[in-house]
C-alpha cells in the first residue's frame, strides 16, 4: 500500500510505501505520473519513502512493473530520493544510480536515511 505525501507538488511527487508494494499500487502511481506529465510537468522528481515496506507481503510482478514503467519514462525522470534504513538500500541505489543516472541529463537517484528526511525533500525540489 501506499500513499502520497504532504508536500507533493508540481513536479514533485513524495510516496510511502507502507507494507506490501502490489501490482495494484503500481498501476495507480503510474496514472499519477502520467496525470502530471499531462499537466505538462516534462520531468518529475521522486521521495519514496521505503523505510516501512516489507518485501514478505509484496508482489514480485509490482517492482518488475515499476522498474518496466521507470525505464521507459526515464526521460521523463530527474531527482529521485529513496529514504529509507538500510545499507543494502543505500547500495543498490548507489548501484542504480551509477548504472542509469546522467548528471548531463539531471537524472540523479539519490539514497537518505529515514533520519535525513528533509534533505531528501531539498533534493527533489532542488
């Protein structure tokens, strides 16, 4: 389950993840994304908060759906912030961000700890 987070706005879009992500979650996030880029938003920028996510009661097919609609609308994506409190987080997200960020083109993922939560926020407006 998730839901959006006060201090979304414009381009930038803040979402808990609470529990377990779903197939369902996935397809209401990208009619959210695909809303924005209708309000004629050209990138977004991401908090997703993962600290309160728990992959036992998550479905496999929703992060290959994720990832499946991230990928595609990667030049749609800019500043990504992934908060949570882990250092397998933290390094698959440094991993990410090696292997598909482009500074030339802003698109940077970033990871916080749960702890530094509102520079995470500073990041995706920044």
């Amino acid at each position: 389950m998730f839901k959006i987070l006060d201090g979304s706005e414009g381009d930038v879009l803040g979402v808990e993840v609470v529990g377990g992500y779903m197939k369902a979650d996935i397809e209401e996030l990208k009619k959210i994304c695909d809303a924005k880029l209708a309000e004629g938003h050209d990138k977004l920028n991401f908090l997703m908060k993962i600290d309160q996510l728990d992959f036992k009661k998550s479905e496999l097919g929703a992060f290959y759906e994720d990832c499946k609609y991230a990928l595609t609308h990667m030049k749609n994506l800019r500043h990504i912030a992934v908060v949570g409190h882990s250092k397998l987080e933290k390094i698959l997200i440094e991993l990410d961000n090696k292997l598909l960020g482009s500074t030339k083109k802003e698109l940077i993922e970033k990871y916080f700890d749960v702890a530094h939560m509102d520079e995470a926020w500073e990041f995706v407006r920044s």
